[in-house]
C-alpha cells in the first residue's frame, strides 16, 4: 500500500486516476494526524509527500518517520515547487528520500507508483 499524504485536490485526483489505471491501492491522508493513524495500521511500501503543504507537515511527517525503527526504511517521495530551494533544501535535510518538482513528479508519477511492485 502507497500512502499519498497531501490536501491539494488537483494532485490527489492525478495520483488516484493514475493508481487506478496501475491496478495500485494508495490510501490518501488529508492531515499529519490521519497520517499518523495510516502508519499506525501498518508499514506504506512507499509515501508520497506535497511538500508545499502546511496542514499535513510533511517534514514533521518524514523527521518522525525516520526516527522511527519500523518506518525509517521507507522510501519517501516528496514533490515542491522548482522555484522553492529552501523547501527543496530543508526535505532533503529531513530525510524526505526523494524530492521532485511538482511538473517532474507529474511526468515520473506511474513509474514511482509501480515502484512499490519491484521495490524502491
């Protein structure tokens, strides 16, 4: 299972309707605190994080993450605006595993999703 953890409606149809067309099951959290809960039912082969999102605090999300034995080893994918290095900067510093513009994520989003069937 994928966890997809963001609020913006426009990335969220774009990763259901490509999952759908993959035959992958993502489970969305709208808030860190249902992230959390996500995690808390079981390890994600992969999250996926909008780093521009302040209400799901995606680094918070990650930094816990990885101080975390049961969830440090999962790959984490984390998409941005180009223009923002301090945002692309502080991810990476966080652990956030990879970090893509949001136009390259969009591009790379059925690869990174069949990642989960071959691994990361």
């Amino acid at each position: 299972m994928i966890l997809a953890i963001l609020d913006d409606l426009m990335f969220t149809s774009k990763i259901k309707t490509a999952a759908s067309q993959l035959g992958v099951p993502v489970t969305f959290a709208r808030s860190a605190d249902a992230a959390r809960g996500e995690m808390q039912k079981g390890a994600p082969s992969l999250v996926i994080l909008d780093l521009n999102s302040a209400r799901t605090d995606p680094l918070g999300i990650v930094r816990a993450m990885k101080a975390n034995a049961e969830l440090a080893s999962i790959p984490t994918v984390g998409f941005v605006s180009h223009v923002q290095i301090d945002v692309i900067n502080a991810a990476r510093q966080a652990g956030v595993d990879e970090v893509l513009a949001r136009s390259a994520f969009t591009a790379q989003l059925a690869d990174i999703l069949r990642r989960t069937e071959r691994g990361p």
